[in-house]
C-alpha cells in the first residue's frame, strides 16, 4: 500500500518534471512565433495606416515579430496557436464593420494572446473581456498614466471599458474633461484578453499600448529611457545650424543621436568632407549616428543586392571618413518588406523604426506590398515616436517607458528653432538614455567591415579607434586616380583631334584659295566691265 | 553601267520608299514588335492623349498595348504639341479599327510610317531628282542608309518626340530642295515647306531652337528669283515662324520648368567643374548643393534628398536663373568647352540611353537592344570625331565650298548650288548654336532628346553635300537635274 503511494508520487514526480520542462521548451519556442495583426482596413482618409504602423513598430520594439494580414484577406487556419503567440485584432474603420468568418471562427479557438484595438467588439470577446463597454461621442478626454496625463488630440468616436470585471486589470485610465469624477479603464487585461480603445498619436497613449502589450505577454519589461534623436540631418542642411544644435545640446548635456542621410556618390567632394567633419564632433561631443537609407523615388525600385551594395557604399564612405554609425534608422514599412530587411536592416543590431510618412488617397503606391506581411526583430529594435506627441503631456518626467523608445525631433532649420528646441527639451525634465552611462553596445556589420560602439569607444573590425581625427588630413585631401582611358578611346580621340587640326588646315588653305580666287574673279570682272564701258 | 540604270522601271523616288517602307515595317509592325521602351517620358504625355499602361510594365521592354480612357479625363490635351496631334489621329484610327477600350501602339507606328515614307519620297526626290542613272541610284542608296537607320524608325514605336521630330526635318529639307530645284513657281511647295517648319517648331519645347536654321532655310526660298508676290511677305513670314518658336518654348509645365532649371545645373555647371562648391560664392546657394553634382531630377530610385522637395526648391532652385549661369560660363569658358565636348560626344549616339527596343518575350532580358538596320548609326556613333571644334570646323570648311559656288554662281545661269549655300548655312547653324544653347538651358541631362536635331540636320548635310558632288554641280556647271 505504503509502496504504490509511492509509486505514485514518484510517477506524479517525473509528470510534474515533465510538464514543468515541456513549457519551458514551450516558453522559449514562443520567443520566435510571430504576434498576428489583423486589420479591417488602413483607412487612409483618417491615417489608420500610420496607426497600423505604429502598432506594428510598437510590438518590433518589445521583441514580437508581427505578422500582418488585412482582415478581408484572411483565410482559415492562418491563426494557429501552434503559429503564433497571439493575435491582435485593430478596428480602423469600425463605420464599415468589415467581418470574416474564418477568421472569428479561428479567433474563438485560439488559446494565446488576444487583443482587440478600437470598436466592433464580437460577442466572444465581449464576453471575455466581461465588464460593461461605453461608447463616447465626441469628448475631451484626458489619458492617464501614473502622474502623467496627456489631453486626447482626437475627439473620434471611442469605445472605452465602463465597469471592468472584477478579475480585469487596467492598465491608464481615461478622465473626461468636463466630468472629472468619471474615470474610464484605458487599456484592460484579463487573463490572456486584452483591449485597448485605440494606438492614437499621443505619447502618453502609446506608451500605455506598449505597457499592456509587454503586460499581456508577460515580457518582463523595466520601464527604460528614451533617446533624444535628431532626425533629416542630411549633406544639404546647414552645417553651421547643425554645429550649433550639437553645441547647444552637448553644453546642456543632454546625450542625442543623430539619423543622418548619406550620399553615394560624389563623396571625393570637399562638401562631403565638411559634411563628415560635423559628424565627427557630434561624435565627439557625445552623440551617437544611426545611419537611415535614403528617401525612394521614381517609380523603379532597387532590389536587394543593389540596396547591399548602396548601402554599403554609403557606410564605407562615411567610415573612411571616422564617421561610425552605431546602428540603422528607417520608416516602419522598411521593417515590412523582406528584401529591404534583409539588405538593410538586419546587419545592425540596433534598428530605430521611425513613423511612416502618410499616403494619400489619390496616390498610387510604385509597389503593392504583399498581402501579409512579417516584420522582423532585431536584438535591439527602437521605436521612434515624434517627441511633439509628449509637447501636450504634463509631468513629462513621470512618463515610463517599457518599450525601447526614441524620441524623434526634426533637425531645426534656423537658429530661433534651435533655441525653442533648448526650452522645450528644458522644460520636459524628461530623463534622457546615455549611451555611455547605459552601457550601450552595439555593432554593424555589413560585408567585411564591422563597427561597434562600446559605451563611448568606437571599434572597427574589433579595432578600437582612440583619436577619431588621426589622419583625418590624408582622407579629405583624396587624390582622385585617374581616369584610365582603354585603348580604343584614346585612338578615337586622338583621331578626334588629328581630324580637327587637319581641316582646320584644309580650311585655311580652302580660305587663302577662295581669297585669291575672288581677287582674281574680281580683276577680271573690273576690267570686263571697264572693256564695256571704255 | 549606265545601261542598267536607264533600265530600270523604278524611279531613285519609288526604290527609296519601297526599300524604306520594307526594311521599316518589317521592324515595326511585325510581331513580336519593336519600338523604343519607356525611361519615365511616357507617362504625363500617354495620360493627356487618354492612354493610360495596363498594368505596371518591366522597364526595358516594349510595351504594344495600352489602355484607352473612355470617360471624363481632366487633362485630356492639356499640353498640346504637334507630337500629340499625331498622337490623336492615332488615337481615332485605332478607336475607329480597333478598340475603344485598348491601344495598340502600332497605330501611331502607322501614322509616324505613313508620314515618314512621305518625308523620304520628298527628301530624295529633292536631293536626287529624277534621273535614272547609275549615280542617281547609288546616292538614293546612300540616302536610305541614312533615313531607314533602325535608331530613327525605332521611335514610330514609341512616345518620345523624336519621332515627329526626324519626320518632320526630313521633310523640312526635302522642300526646300525641291523649291529650289523647280523655280518655276510652286505654292504647294512653299505652304509645304512652312508648314512642315510650324510643326517642327511645336514638336517639343527644345525643338523651338531650331528657329535660327528655319530662318535661314526659309531665306534661300524668299531669296529666289521670280517670287515677287512673296517678298512683301518676307516679314510676315518671319514674324509668324518667331511667334510659334515662342508660344512652343513656352508651352511647359511647372513641373518641366523646374526639371530644366534644376538640370541645368545639377548637370551642367556642377558637371564640369571638380570644385563645384565655388557656386556658392557668386549665388546664395549652400556650398552643401555641390553634392548634387550629377543627379537628375528623376532620380532612379534613390536619394538623400528629393530634388522636387521643398527643402532643394527653397535652398537651391530659388536661388539662381539663367542670366547667373550665362555670367558663370562666361567667367569659366573652359567648363563650358568641357560641356560642348561633351554634347559633341553625344551628338552621333541616336538612341535614347536606358531603354530597351524589344517586347517582353520568353528568355529574352530587359534593356536589349537590336542590331537591325543600323549600320549608319554603328559607323557615325563609334567613328565620327567627338569634338565641338571639329562640326565648328566642319561646318566652316562646308560653307567655304558653298561659298565659292555663291560667288561663282553670281554669274551662272545656273544658281543651285548659290541656294544650296543658304540652306547649308541653315542647317549647319542648327549644328553649331543648338549644343551651346542646349547646355545652357537643359545642361547635359537628356542629351539624346536635345541634339538629335543636330545629328540629323548635320547628316542631312553631309547628303546635300554628297549629291552636289555626285552631281557634279558644285564645280562643273552641267548636269542641272
């Protein structure tokens, strides 16, 4: 008796071990199964595609892969919780009410993570959720997180969680202006649901998406600093502006990065030189570059070992020039297409994905981006929010941050600007990340080249660079090689030129004849015409 | 050998055009077709002319199909030059044939075909004229060389401008030949003659500075004796020719405006100078915009600034004008004989660059080019000089020859060759004062556009010169055709 007791414990033992080690595998598999985001529609006309990248950018920066698919494209059995770790459902457009089946029917036996982002709650996640849901019509509506509270800039159609259940948790909360005894959850989790009444534009909002978001999948996230970036520095702003903004903020102390553009070719130029110079006392004044691919235009588009191949030029000559970008920056959608991540993005380890720029209605893109689209995480990934979206927010050095964050502030185009930017940043009191107090270390790696940056010291291909401006009198005053002409070119010419010498002999000589010959003509004519009159 | 010629049934006149219309639509109009691919051009002129690309087409390749807009287009003709009148008739024909909903554009292949053949029944029956001996053929020879060269017919299959523009000053010179040949009074001839200049004129805002050349062409045929009733006209005359150069040059859009002003000295100025930052000393313009050196304002596909952006219209476009740039050649002659070279170098290279002149077929890859019928372009791309100095040099040692044949001509009976000088001088002021003024106002971007005029009105010289000779009429005063 005694001993099938302990048979039995021992069974239950090895079971419980069992289970215990199988989620664990289970856990760590999870890491790399893609968060699926499905939208009704991009509502261009009210920039839900901006929202939708924002989101997608959101999740990059908590370390989930994103797998995007437009609602009407779904077809079963995409969402598989063998698949994915959880879905997330955005409503863009709820006027529509776009449904599919296949879809709802795939959603209700998931198991993972679900979310639901703006109106058109189903039933099933209704019930979920529990609680009561309230829809608010055009109201001031403040959004709270801790001290923090920021004014909602859209006064849109919201619906937002009224009563929770009481096993919900809320993660902000909503006060309306005019009632301020009124208090709404803004985000809310139970269990593995989750809903949040929209990503929105405001700072304070998307850092409560990025909260619930590491909540719900239970990433263990502090909340961490965000890093000043300047972004479109690019070789045609002004470098006196740009020295002066670097000054500025390095006497104020404030540690920046810079995303800088970068031209492929004509960098034998004095210009680009100058250019790099400036980039170079950034660097020494204690900012860091993240190098951005340029703005595509025209209607061809590179492929992907083309993209390689300007990006590394690009990189190996700002690196001639002890230009040593520590990472790369680029708009969301770069994160979306395969062959713009694989060329581009993925030699860095540290990636900042700004916002995308808005499309319009009228415009038609030069590519269609696939039908699903996966976005990819690097071992840092960035997520650029405008630092104009905190300008509304009060007690701005409460704000928490649980993703990695930058904050994004246009390179001043004029002196009073740069002064504005000093209040502004003065006035936030906001806690900036420092890339050498933080311990920052990151490398890119592209062909055979490789930089890092270790808290302040730069490396190139494992070689610590001490005096960035060593030699910097050898680089700037390139001799360019010259030109080897082939031998077919140089016969012709030189036929050019033997041909241009020779007729201009023949011209001369045609020249003298036709002088001569006129004389000639002319004499007889004189004297004809005086034979006739004499 | 004589014998032989005078045996043949077909006159100099109907061998061209049968061996042209042969060798052309055999390249044209057969499947799969050939034609000149799409660098970026087509689309503001295929959407005025209410054709539109039925689906996003490889670049490369030619394209035979377009779609046709049948409702309400906005910008239906809002840019109207003589290429889209000939765009239009196209358009009906295929409307009336073919389909109201699909292009094919073999139908302007047809239109350009059928006004070609005219252009080349023209021009030989005014270099040749009618004898039928053995010389008679060889130079129609020579001429078909020329006029059937597959790097012009390629463009019937295409929307660029050049096409018209070819046509047109084959039948430009062809008249004016034939009034001089037959100075018994014409009137067809002569409102031919215009009429074809009009046009010429209205094909393509760079076209409009062929006007000095037509000036001096139109000349030769004012000069001529016995035209009494036209001399009160001469200035009327001129005065419409100047009126049509300018409503053409300023018959643009903003957007082409800015395109000129921004390639003017992105790939101009900036191009020939290895400081280009000094523009920066005699304008407001940020040393900085030197990096623009090169880049055109369509750039393929990547860049660090968009040139049509506000920041580059705001720091860099507003800050110059034509007359600032006139002052920078000026001051630094060497960077625009550098420029002229470099026109020179272009000049005989007669196909449009990053385009390719076949249909999308199996196994076949984008940007190839065929070979078909282009021994002239072959010969006068790759070993005709490439100096601006030497057609300056060229154009003086051909005039002499003219000049001498004026002088000896003020006596003669016979005052060809004194008429011919007029038109030579024509052409050749095409070919010497287009490239400078080309440079200035569109730099070196889209050479192929710009000078082709100039290789054709050279090599039109070059045939006028050539049938003289054969002629005999530019030193033994016999054989008058």
């Amino acid at each position: 008796m005694w001993r099938k007791g302990y048979l039995w414990g021992f069974l239950l033992i090895i079971l419980l071990l069992l289970g215990v080690k199988q989620s664990t595998i289970q856990a760590e598999a999870a890491d790399q199964r893609p968060v699926m985001l499905v939208y009704d529609s991009k509502n261009i006309a009210e920039h839900g595609d901006l929202d939708l990248d924002c989101c997608q950018r959101l999740l990059t920066s908590l370390g989930l892969p994103v797998k995007t698919v437009q609602l009407s494209q779904y077809h079963a059995h995409l969402l598989e919780t063998s698949h994915c770790q959880g879905v997330i459902t955005m409503v863009n457009w709820a006027q529509v009410n776009s449904r599919n089946q296949a879809f709802e029917r795939d959603r209700a036996r998931f198991t993972g993570v679900k979310l639901h982002i703006g109106s058109g709650l189903q039933t099933d996640e209704r019930k979920s959720l529990g609680g009561h849901f309230k829809t608010l019509v055009h109201q001031q509506l403040k959004v709270h997180q801790g001290q923090a509270n920021q004014l909602l800039s859209t006064n849109k159609t919201l619906l937002v969680n009224d009563k929770r259940a009481g096993n919900a948790m809320s993660v902000g909360w909503l006060t309306n202006q005019n009632m301020p005894a009124e208090s709404y959850s803004y985000g809310v989790k139970v269990g593995n649901a989750g809903f949040l009444p929209e990503i929105g534009t405001d700072g304070v909002s998307i850092n409560l998406a990025g909260q619930l978001i590491a909540k719900l999948f239970k990433l263990d996230r502090q909340p961490q600093l965000p890093l000043l970036t300047i972004t479109g520095v690019t070789p045609y702003t002004k470098m006196n502006h740009l020295k002066h903004l670097i000054d500025c903020l390095s006497s104020q102390g404030y540690p920046f990065a810079l995303s800088i553009v970068s031209v492929e070719s004509n960098t034998d130029l004095a210009a680009f030189h100058r250019y790099t110079k400036i980039l170079r006392y950034a660097e020494k004044s204690g900012g860091v570059i993240f190098l951005s691919p340029s703005t595509e235009t025209g209607t061809q588009r590179l492929n992907e070992a083309q993209l390689r191949s300007v990006f590394q030029t690009e990189l190996a000559s700002l690196g001639a020039d002890r230009v040593l970008p520590i990472g790369v920056s680029a708009p969301g959608y770069w994160n979306r297409s395969q062959r713009r991540q694989a060329a581009v993005l993925s030699p860095a380890s540290h990636v900042l994905l700004r916002p995308d720029t808005h499309l319009k209605l009228e415009e038609k893109p030069v590519e269609a981006e696939p039908v699903v689209t996966n976005s990819q995480v690097f071992p840092t990934s960035i997520v650029g929010i405008p630092f104009d979206a905190f300008e509304t927010a009060t007690y701005q050095n409460k704000i928490q941050f649980f993703q990695s964050t930058a904050l994004l502030v246009k390179m001043p185009a004029d002196t009073t600007e740069i002064n504005r930017l000093m209040q502004r940043l003065q006035g936030s009191k906001l806690r900036w990340f420092d890339p050498v107090r933080d311990q920052l270390e990151t490398s890119l790696k592209i062909g055979t080249v490789s930089y890092e940056y270790q808290a302040g010291q730069y490396l190139v291909n494992h070689q610590v660079v001490f005096d960035l401006d060593a030699d910097i009198e050898n680089f700037a005053t390139d001799a360019k090689p010259a030109e080897s002409d082939s031998w077919m070119n140089r016969v012709i010419q030189w036929q050019s030129h033997a041909l241009l010498w020779l007729f201009a002999g023949i011209g001369l000589v045609l020249t003298g004849l036709l002088v001569l010959g006129w004389r000639i003509y002319r004499r007889k004519f004189i004297r004809n015409s005086g034979q006739k009159k004499g | 050998m004589k014998k032989i010629g005078q045996l043949s049934k077909f006159s100099p006149v109907t061998t061209a055009v049968v061996a042209c219309a042969l060798i052309v639509g055999w390249l044209i109009f057969m499947a799969p077709i050939h034609g000149y691919s799409d660098n970026g051009d087509f689309q503001y002129l295929m959407a005025t002319n209410d054709i539109y690309s039925l689906h996003q087409a490889k670049a490369g390749y030619v394209v035979q199909h377009y779609g046709l807009m049948k409702y309400y287009n906005p910008i239906h003709l809002d840019h109207l030059t003589a290429q889209s009148v000939v765009i239009q008739i196209a358009v009906g024909l295929n409307r009336l044939f073919n389909s109201q909903t699909q292009f094919d554009i073999r139908f302007l292949g047809m239109v350009y075909y059928s006004l070609y053949l005219g252009g080349v029944g023209v021009l030989v029956k005014g270099l040749v004229g009618t004898g039928r001996k053995f010389r008679h053929y060889l130079m129609t020879m020579i001429i078909v060389l020329f006029v059937a060269d597959s790097s012009f017919t390629l463009y019937f299959n295409s929307f660029y401008p050049q096409a018209l523009t070819f046509i047109l000053l084959l039948y430009l010179v062809g008249f004016a030949l034939l009034i001089i040949h037959y100075r018994a009074e014409n009137k067809w001839l002569v409102v031919g003659f215009y009429l074809a200049a009009i046009l010429l004129l209205m094909v393509h805002e760079s076209t409009s500075l062929l006007i000095v050349g037509i000036l001096i062409m139109s000349m030769s045929i004012l000069l001529l004796p016995g035209r009494q009733w036209i001399h009160g006209s001469v200035a009327v005359i001129t005065v419409a020719l100047l009126f049509g150069c300018w409503v053409s040059a300023n018959n643009i859009t903003p957007e082409v405006r800015a395109m000129n002003k921004y390639q003017a000295v992105t790939q101009g100025k900036l191009l020939a100078t290895s400081q280009p930052e000094e523009i920066a000393k005699t304008s407001h313009i940020d040393e900085q915009f030197a990096l623009m050196k090169g880049q055109s304002y369509y750039p393929t596909a990547y860049t660090a600034v968009k040139p049509d952006a506000d920041y580059t219209q705001q720091h860099f476009s507003r800050h110059y004008d034509l007359s600032w740039l006139i002052r920078e050649y000026t001051a630094y002659p060497q960077q625009f004989n550098l420029l002229l070279d470099k026109s020179a170098k272009n000049t005989m290279i007669l196909r449009p660059k990053l385009t390719g002149t076949q249909e999308k077929t199996a196994g076949n890859k984008p940007f190839q080019t065929t070979h078909y019928f282009s021994l002239f372009s072959y010969v006068a791309g790759t070993y005709y000089p490439k100096t601006y100095g030497f057609n300056c040099l060229l154009a003086f040692a051909i005039l002499v020859i003219y000049g001498s044949g004026l002088l000896h001509g003020l006596k003669q009976t016979n005052q060809t060759v004194r008429y011919h000088f007029w038109l030579v001088l024509g052409l050749l002021s095409v070919v010497v004062l287009v490239p400078p003024a080309v440079i200035v106002l569109y730099g070196t971007a889209n050479f192929v556009t710009h000078t082709l005029p100039v290789a054709v009105c050279l090599s039109l010289t070059g045939l006028i010169l050539m049938s003289d000779v054969l002629q005999h009429r530019l030193w033994r005063n016999q054989d008058v055709a």
